[in-house]
C-alpha cells in the first residue's frame, strides 16, 4: 500500500505531462471562417480574405496557409488577406486556408469553384447625348454553389451639369457594397440580380429600402438624406458570360442619389416600363450588359 502511494504522484505526473504539463490538451488551430477571394491586380494573382479561426489552439498561431487547386498552388502568411500568384486566368479554382500553431495544422476552409469576371453595363440616356449612365465593374461566381460576391465598380454620372452642359465631363461614384442578390427566373433563365451600393446599405430612396421605382433621395424627412447609389446586373447561374436577352435586361436598374444631381432631391435613374412601369426620371433606361470572364 505504501509503495503504492508512493507511486500515485509519480504516475499522475507523468500523465499531465503527456497533456501538456499542466492538464491542458495540446491542439491545433480551429478552421478559418468567412473566405471570401477576388481578382488580384494582374492576370493570374487573387487575393485570399478570411477571418481568423475562433480557436487558435492550445497555442498561437504561427500562419496560414492558402492552397488552390487544380494544381496544388500554395501561398503564406501571417494574416488576411494572402496574395495568390501563379494562377492560370479564366480558370476556376477552389481555396483552401490553413491556419497553423506549434502543433500543427488546423481544418481547412474551403471555397467552392470561383471564377473571375467583369461586367459592363449601359444606359441610354435621352437627355444627355452622346453621354450615357454605364457601370463598370466585377464580381466573384462560385459556380459550384451558385453565389456571387465582390460585386463592385465605378457609376458614370451621365446626369452631370458642368458649365451648362449635361455629362461633362464625366464623373463617377464608386460602388463597393455587394449588398443584395436575389434569385430570380427571367424568360426561362436562372440567375441573380446583384446589387451593390455606394454605402453600407441598401437605404436608396425616400422611405427607405432600393427597389427600383423610387425617385427621392433617402432621408429627406430629418434633412440629413443618405446620398447613395447603386448598380443592379443580372448573372445567368448556368454560365454568366451567356448574352442576355431582352426579358433580363428590362429587370436591370441603376439609382444615383449622389449630392448635386440636376434635379434637387430627385434621383438619377435607369429602369423600364415592362420591368417596373417607368423609364428613369429622365427616362434613362438599360440596353446591354456585357459580362466576360478575367
């Protein structure tokens, strides 16, 4: 009984070492969350964006790692977002990030099959010829789980008044929050209608919300209006370089509630009569949209 008292310390020591030294299991990180990929500055890179994992483990993390394949094409660092290179342009990848600690590596997160793509889009404007309203942008698909993302780019204010003229020069507002993507059936063709803004959010005109239609800046009723803008594309979920046809366009739509439009406090827009029962204020309407793949 005595040796085996004396041996019990010995034992139970010997046990929390192999946890660690004092109880605690050794482990790797958790999984990064929300990966989110787009385009980098020049063919073949892209820039790989995640948030760091919950749990880094029973120590820091040390890195991670990004992986794309096909091809096995690797990256590093010590932070979101990584730089991809070496990537063969318009050519779906899947991303895969890793974080690492002292122990080792942690679950994957892991993107479905994206691709790369550029969208112009363009407005007849009656009233300001030869100038029209035209967005200029791009976006992220993943194709294996029909999403787009990154939906971005510059607005045209066609609608301008500079020196007694309309539209010139021309000048733009940046449109950087992917906000909205709606799933809709239009002639027969699957797609989203996507729709980034020029603020954090959707808040357009008077009243709130953006459905096309609107026409006053929103807000006016405390005298502070939001002066936002947005774009409004349609991605066919099949193959997104597929032309649209005319029963896509009439749903497309831009607003430019930007301060110091030509009309007070009446928005800038672009619609059509068979998509939502008017021309734009100053009966500006969509005629192409023309999506390629970078």
């Amino acid at each position: 009984m005595n040796i085996i008292k004396l041996l019990l310390p010995v034992v139970l020591g010997m046990s929390l070492a192999a946890c660690g030294g004092d109880g605690s299991s050794s482990s790797a990180p958790g999984a990064p969350t929300d990966v989110s990929v787009v385009a980098g500055a020049t063919a073949g890179t892209a820039s790989v964006s995640f948030t760091a994992p919950a749990s880094s483990g029973s120590s820091a993390i040390t890195g991670y790692t990004v992986t794309a394949n096909p091809g096995g094409i690797t990256a590093t660092g010590t932070a979101s977002p990584i730089t991809m290179t070496g990537l063969t342009p318009q050519t779906a990848y899947t991303y895969s990030v890793v974080a690492t600690n002292s122990v080792g590596n942690g679950a994957p997160a892991t993107t479905g099959f994206l691709n790369f793509y550029n969208v112009v889009e363009t407005f007849y404007e009656p009233m300001t010829q030869p100038n029209n309203t035209i967005f200029t942008g791009s976006f992220t698909y993943d194709s294996t789980n029909k999403v787009v993302s990154n939906l971005s780019g510059l607005l045209t204010e066609a609608m301008t008044m500079v020196n007694g003229v309309y539209g010139s020069p021309m000048t733009t507002v940046s449109l950087a929050n992917q906000l909205s993507s709606a799933p809709v059936t239009l002639s027969g063709v699957n797609g989203l209608l996507v729709t980034t803004f020029a603020l954090t959010t959707e808040n357009t005109f008077n009243g709130g919300g953006f459905a096309p239609g609107g026409t006053q800046y929103y807000d006016l009723a405390t005298a502070t209006p939001n002066y936002n803008a947005y774009a409004m594309i349609f991605v066919n979920t099949t193959d997104p370089t597929t032309a649209v046809e005319q029963a896509q366009i009439n749903d497309l739509a831009y607003a430019d509630c930007t301060a110091g439009g030509l009309m007070m406090t009446s928005c800038m827009t672009g619609t059509t009569a068979a998509g939502y029962g008017a021309a734009g204020t100053m009966g500006g309407y969509p005629i192409t949209q023309v999506i390629t793949k970078q």
